[in-house]
C-alpha cells in the first residue's frame, strides 16, 4: 500500500522548501492536505511527482513548487476570502482553505466540479465552497476578494475579474506569452493593477483566456 503521508513529507522536503518557500501556514497546508484525492484515480501514483497531473482537456493540477510559490507570493491571511479560478478537483483550494477564512473553488467543468464538492467534503475542507460558471466571469456574487489565484495560464485578464478584487486585493497567474510563462502578482491600487514579475513558470491556458485573435494583425 502506498504511504502517501511519507510522499507529502517528501514533497515538501524537495520541491517546496527548496524553492525558497518558508511560511509555516504553506508548509503545514501542503503536508496536511492529501494531494492524492484530488486527481483523477488513475493519476494517484503520480500526485506528488513534481508535475502538473492532467485532469484531461488541457488542464491540470499545478505542480506543488509552482502552487507553493504562487501562495507564497499572495501571501494569504486568515481573515481573507479567497476566489480560486479553475479549481479543477479542488487541490489548491484545500490549500488555501488552510491558511484563508473561505475560499470560493470557481469550476467550469460539471463534472469536475462535482468531483471536486465530493473530495473537499471527505477532506473536511468546510471552509470552501464550489460555483459553477464560466471561468472568465468569476463569481462577483461571493465577492469582492481579497486575494484571487487562478490554476493555469492566461494570455488575457478580463476586467471582469480584476473587478471583484477588493481594493488592497492581489491577484496572481501564470501569464502565456508565446508558450513561455511568468507568474505575475498584481495589487489593486486606486480601482488600478498594478502588476509585478514574481517568478518563471508554465501551465496551460485556462478556457476563457486565451489572447482575442481577432485583433492580431
């Protein structure tokens, strides 16, 4: 049988600390949280490689360095709510439900979001809550947020979300320019982003936020 508690101790010991993520609230969420019950059952065994894991259609489960970092990066209080864009199967938002007051797990996909209700529940994530909607729109209802992390990349940011950010908020993603990926940090100032490189990574285009074609000449 597969001790996963040991893999997660592993995760943490090699692809966590050593990229420089210190805070305890990360580090205690990442070994809490058990990252093999929230990818699809055939991908269990490969949950804590250090990885995106497919969930199918192009998207994923962040790999655990470029999640912790990003976390890191927002820097997530207690009393904060948190909109999670592409949840997926509700990983990172069992993360951030460790270190925020609520998150809103935001999914697109029925059937994942489905999935994902059924594994925060048995992980007894009581602090989040899973919408169904289009990934673009966010969910202004629950809002405005403190802090809004999105589970892939983007080559757009719609106003759309950037408008249920609280002022004082940070917003973080992976931005796609021409295959290569950057995360960046934003901070509402003034109604205003203002955005910040944090750190190199890649993932997929989230659905919704690819770059408007029609424009490109």
């Amino acid at each position: 049988m597969t001790d996963f508690s040991q893999r997660r101790t592993t995760m943490v010991d090699t692809q966590v600390r050593p990229s420089d993520v210190t805070k305890f609230t990360i580090i205690d969420a990442m070994l809490s949280v058990p990252r093999e019950m929230f990818v699809p059952d055939d991908r269990r065994e490969a949950a804590y490689a250090g990885e995106h894991v497919s969930l199918g259609q192009g998207r994923v489960v962040l790999d655990p360095r470029t999640l912790a970092k990003m976390l890191d990066a927002v820097d997530i209080q207690g009393d904060e709510i948190v909109l999670d864009v592409g949840a997926g199967l509700g990983y990172s938002s069992a993360v951030a439900a460790r270190m925020a007051e609520a998150v809103i797990a935001l999914e697109e996909d029925p059937d994942l979001a489905a999935e994902a209700e059924h594994a925060l529940s048995e992980a007894s994530a009581d602090n989040v809550a899973v919408v169904s909607g289009p990934l673009v729109d966010g969910a202004a209802k629950h809002g405005p947020y403190d802090v809004i992390l999105l589970q892939g990349a983007v080559q757009r940011m719609p106003e759309a979300l950037t408008d249920q950010l609280k002022e004082g908020g940070r917003i973080i993603a992976i931005f796609d320019e021409s295959g290569l990926g950057a995360v960046q940090i934003g901070y509402k100032i003034d109604n205003a982003i203002s955005w910040r490189s944090a750190f190199n990574a890649g993932a997929p285009v989230l659905p919704g936020f690819e770059a408007n074609r029609a424009f490109v000449l």
